[in-house]
C-alpha cells in the first residue's frame, strides 16, 4: 500500500494560503508600525512639554528672586536716611548675587537725603555719575511694578530689560518727609540666551523668548535681540520667519527647517512676569532615534512585502511530483532569504544621521549654538572675533590608502596682515594637514582675497566595512595666530544652499572621485585640546564619501558569487552510476582538481584585496571569502567520501540529495549571519 507523505498533501493552493497569511502579517507589521510612530510622536509632544514646563519654571524662578529683591529693596528705600549705607549694600548685594542682573539703583523723587539717586554696577563701585538717561525710567509714567520693554545700552553694547518698582512711605514718623521713588534692577537678555543653553534640547535644539508684542528676548543669535520678529524676511532670516509664523497656530506645532528641511517640534508656554513666550525647538527625528533605538530596524517590513510575493509567484502552475515540489519550495526559500540579504545591504548603503553631539552649521543661529556649547563662553561669539571664510574643494585625489590630496580655494576679508617679507598671511591653518601650500590668487571687491591651498590630508580610512564603507574626509581650520580671531564661521551667504545633501562648498564638475561619490558635505566644530585649561575652536569642513559600489560588485562579490555557482554545480555532478560518472566525468580526482583550481584563484583574489586597501584588521567581506573557502573545502571532502566506501547517510541518501536541496538556504543563511553580526545597518 502506497504511503501519503506530506509532499503528496502539498498543493499550489497551500501556497496561496501561506502568501496570504504573509500579507496578513504585513498588515498586522503596518499597523504596529503606524501605531509605534503615533506612540514615539506623543512621546516627542509629552517630552517637549515636560521640557518646556521646567523651562519656565526656572525661568520664572530666576524672575522670582528678582522681583522678590527689588520688592525687599523697596522696602529697606522707604525709611531709609542719612548716606544710606545699607541700602547701598544691600543694592550692591541684590545686584552681585542675583543671576542675570548686571546693574540696579534707587531713584528719590521725594527725600530729605542729599542724593537723589543711588545706582550699583556689577563690576564697579556706586556710581552716582551714571546719568538718568542712561537709567531710561521714564519716572513720571511708572505707577505700578512692572518690566519696561527691552533696550539697547549702547556703554555695555547689549541688550537689557528693566524691572522697576515705585514706592512711598505711607505712614512716615513724626517730623520725617515722605520717601518716594523707584527701585529698578537692570536684567541682561543676553544671560536669559545663556541660561536657554543650558536646557536638555539634543545637539539641534535651543529655546528662545519672545514677548507678547513680538519683541526678541533670548535667542542664540545676540544681533537678533530686541528686535521685532516680524521684520525678518524669509531670505534673510529663514529660521526666525519660520518661528513667527508659528507663534498663532498654538502651543505646540510642528515644521520643516528651511534649510535643512528636516522635521521640528516647537512649543510655547507664557512667562507671566515677562508677558512673554517661551519656545523650545527640537529636531524630531533626533528625538526619535533616542526614544527608540529600534526605530531604523522596521524596514524589515518590506521584507515581509517581497516573501509574499515570491510565495505567491511558487504557488503558480505548483508541479505534482514531489522533487519537482522539493525544489520549488527550497528555491522559494534562497530567494527569500536572498531578498532579505539585499534588503540589508541596500540599508547599509542608506545615509546616515551626523555623529552623535555634532551640530551641524547651517545658518548664524546653528553656529552661535555650537561655540557656545564648545566654548561654554557666550561672550567670545558676542565680541565678533569670528572670521567668515567661503570654501570650496575643487579637486579630491585618494593619493594612497590613507592619504587625501586636496586642492580648494578660500575667500576671506584682507585683514592687512603681511609677514616680515610684506607678502599677505594666509588666512588660516589646516591642523590635520601634513603639507599645506597657500597662494594669494587675487584682491576681490569688498576688501576680501582669493586663496588657493594644495593640502595633503592624513586619512585613517576604516574598510571594515567594504564595500559598504562610508567614510568622513575633514579639514580642521583654526584662523592664523597673527590675525587675533577666536575661530572661523562659514560664509553662509556664499552659498546656494547649506543642506549637507546640496553639497556646500564642493565646486567639483561631478561629485566623485575615484571609486568614491560624495554623499554630503557640512561645517560644524571641533574642539582641541591644548592644554589642561585650555582648548581650541576649530572649524571642521567634513566631505562624506561612500564608495561606488560597482567596482566591488565586479571585481570581488561577482567572483564570489560565480564560485559558489561553479562548487554547486560539482556537487550536482555526484553519482554512482558508472555510466554518468563515465559521461560527466566525475571522480574524486577530478573534485579534488577543481577546488584546487579554484582555491588558488580565490587566495590570489583575497591578497590582492589587502594589498589594494592596506587593510589591518579582518573587514567585511573577507568574511565571505572564508564561507567560500569552507565551500570549497566541504565539496573537496564530500566528494571523497562519497567515492569511498564511507557510508554516510547524508551522503547516501537518494545521491546526496539533501546537501544539493539545503545547499543555497544554509549558505544565504550564513551570509544574512555574516553581515548582521560584521556589518554597521
């Protein structure tokens, strides 16, 4: 009696049913996947307003404490007498003490005391000659405490608002005079922007205040202070004009920055003491990635996408004899795993985020954000000791494994520098550079020169990755000591556009060099140490390449490839039947010379890759030539003990029938292993 094994139950509508539950899970995997964005989107909304409410309760705190001293000054003013000796130390305290507060006073416009005015700086003894003009209380309108709007001190050069606070003695001693006047503490907007950095907003965000009548607070960028928000224009001020219109939508909205074009979450939330906004700004996608390291693994969907179609496609015109099943089913399982193998190496090829903590600079504001944060010194970026450079690479030459020719241009303001032959300086230095040669080419308008550099840049290459790697080529720049800057800004406005995918500062006819394309290129900055206590700013111009992928494709994957085809067909060639192994030619003597041949093909093509990357270390695809020498290996030994009297059942079974089914599955299987476990995805 015939028996009835699962082959014989396995039909084409079978198939149909298993692609039809993969497209179900499809949908389930969509759906979970829709849902875990909605999920990480409010995770966003809830972690920008947690961050934005204990912003403004610090900020609120700060103007707490001020408010609290002018009120406790207030009191101390109205029956003060004499030379108010502890009044004055008590101004003198409130103003030392006080976070932000920079100078403050009592103004008298009914006392019996000799001084009318008794004013404090921070920095400096009491100052009875500072003019009421520069105080700017317009004394005769002040009924009640409250904050002036913003103004500029033209002595200090900055920004400040002024809290003020009117007082009389209601119920004074017999013979005494009434005490009246103000008290006011002047509050730096400038040290409101740096208490906004020291906010938890990633390496993009930053907080700003703007009040209720549009007037500019605190913001990383200082020329902005003051200033009414609706006056920029979106050429001249994307981010800011951007900012204003989202000020009516709500409390809390989202938008593309207009250079970057990368997602941003924006709230508000009122500051009463200011009557005044404040708003964070964080980059989504940089949320996103910290809230779930998980977040880039979900296009194992598509996966899911392409093992129903391919069940779908095996199910058609299903054969009836069960090895032509058998093969079927095992071809649809190489090529799923085969799929899946592509779907990982396309990933690796995808671009990736900037390094962790890097702030990409694409505007003022960005680089305002930056020196701050390397710095930890607001005022270095306030005192304009910048140095604006447009750069562009004209010329990339890979000169060895591990070293970089470039040639580029320069243009920078003549400063009037020359050295003790007369001839100009060179504008600044490449740290990282071995050799550096500059060139003044010409004078342009506007007081600016035109340079050209040849520099040769050590590059330590990775290729742990090849023939998937990415690498980063930088110049790190520091202004020429003779020119007393601090650091190097780019010329924003030299360039068409900032986004790193526009390429900014490559002035190459097509972007590539070699076996390498240049994906971006950006500014940020880089700090340096020189000594315990002191550090260097250097701007850092970063040109990320990746290589083209069809050199190795041709001269190393396709050569893998054709072997594991060449040792696939030898183990199809395995029989005992004399007339066959006569026809085909097979015997053990025969293997054995084939993986002979191809091993030493394949050892010749494995130096030769080392020799050409210089490589230390073991890289990605070395992996893949030692699977293919296990292959090779394993045919050579099977193939001898299938011509032996070696009865291995494996071996025995219907020819050797299961190695040649589980030959493309084990194999793809190892390579999906290899490159999870070796490679960056």
């Amino acid at each position: 009696m015939k028996t009835i094994s699962r082959l014989d139950k396995l039909h084409g509508q079978n198939l149909i049913w298993f692609s039809s539950l993969i497209w179900l899970l499809f949908c389930v995997a969509a759906f979970i996947k829709f849902s875990w964005q909605e999920e990480v989107d409010t995770k966003i909304r809830r972690y920008i307003v947690s961050e934005t409410m204990d912003a403004s309760r610090l900020v609120n705190s700060n103007l707490n404490k001020l408010t609290e001293s002018v009120n406790t000054i207030s009191k101390l003013a109205t029956h003060s007498r004499g030379d108010h000796k502890h009044l004055k130390q008590m101004i003198k305290n409130t103003v030392i003490n006080t976070p932000g507060v920079v100078h403050g006073g009592v103004i008298f416009t009914n006392t019996d005391s000799a001084e009318t005015q008794i004013i404090y700086e921070n920095g400096s003894k009491q100052k009875s000659e500072i003019s009421l003009d520069r105080v700017r209380i317009p004394i005769d309108r002040i009924t009640q405490a409250q904050w002036l709007p913003p103004y500029f001190d033209p002595v200090a050069k900055a920004w400040f608002s002024k809290y003020v606070f009117p007082f009389t003695n209601i119920q004074p001693s017999e013979g005494e005079t009434d005490n009246q006047g103000i008290v006011y503490l002047d509050f730096s907007l400038e040290s409101l922007s740096q208490q906004m950095l020291n906010f938890k907003l990633g390496a993009k965000g930053f907080a700003f205040l703007i009040s209720n009548t549009g007037q500019i607070l605190a913001y990383p960028k200082n020329s902005a202070l003051g200033l009414d928000i609706s006056f920029f224009e979106a050429d001249e001020e994307p981010l800011l004009s951007t900012i204003a219109s989202q000020l009516h939508l709500g409390t809390l909205g989202s938008f593309k920055h207009p250079v970057t074009e990368r997602e941003h979450w924006i709230v508000l939330e009122d500051i009463d003491h200011l009557n005044a906004k404040l708003g964070l700004v964080i980059e989504a996608d940089e949320l996103r990635h910290s809230l779930s390291p998980s977040y880039e693994y979900w296009d194992i969907i598509w996966f899911i996408v392409l093992a129903g179609i391919i069940s779908l496609l095996a199910s058609l015109n299903f054969p009836k004899d069960n090895k032509a099943k058998t093969r079927r089913l095992f071809t649809a399982l190489s090529l799923c795993l085969f799929s899946y193998l592509l779907l990982l190496w396309f990933q690796a090829l995808a671009p990736k985020l900037l390094s962790k903590g890097e702030t990409l600079l694409v505007d003022h504001d960005s680089a305002s954000l930056a020196v701050i944060e390397k710095t930890q010194h607001q005022e270095i970026f306030n005192k304009k000791q910048s140095m604006p450079i447009k750069l562009t690479i004209q010329t990339l030459t890979l000169e060895d494994a591990d070293q970089v020719n470039i040639i580029g241009k320069v243009v920078t303001e003549d400063t009037g520098d020359t050295g003790d032959t007369g001839e100009k300086i060179p504008p600044l230095i490449i740290n990282n550079a071995s050799e550096c040669r500059w060139t003044l080419i010409s004078s342009l308008p506007n007081r600016l020169l035109l340079w050209q550099f040849v520099a040769v840049v050590k590059q330590p290459f990775d290729y742990g990755s090849f023939p998937f790697d990415r690498e980063v080529i930088e110049l790190s720049m520091v202004p020429s000591p003779s020119l007393n800057k601090e650091f190097l800004i780019p010329s924003f406005s030299s360039y068409a556009s900032m986004r790193s995918e526009s390429l900014p500062g490559i002035a190459m006819a097509e972007p590539k060099f070699g076996n390498w394309k240049i994906l971006q290129s950006y500014f940020s900055y880089l700090n340096e140490t020189v000594t315990e206590d002191d550090t260097l700013t250097n701007l850092k111009y970063n040109i990320v390449i990746q290589r083209n992928i069809t050199g190795p494709l041709i001269s190393h994957i396709m050569p893998l490839l054709v072997i594991s085809f060449l040792t696939y067909f030898m183990l199809l060639l395995w029989t005992k039947d004399e007339k066959q192994q006569a026809l085909w030619g097979f015997s053990t003597a025969t293997v054995l010379q084939y993986c002979a041949s191809l091993f030493f093909i394949l050892v010749i093509a494995h130096v030769a890759l080392r020799e050409e990357l210089n490589a230390q270390g073991v890289i990605f695809i070395e992996y893949f030539y030692f699977l293919v020498y296990f292959q090779i290996i394993f045919t050579a030994i099977g193939a001898l003990a299938f011509t032996t009297e070696l009865k291995i059942p494996v071996l025995e079974n219907e020819q050797g029938l299961k190695i040649k089914q589980w030959y493309w599955p084990i194999l793809l299987f190892l390579s999906l292993a290899i490159t999870y476990v070796f490679i960056d995805h």
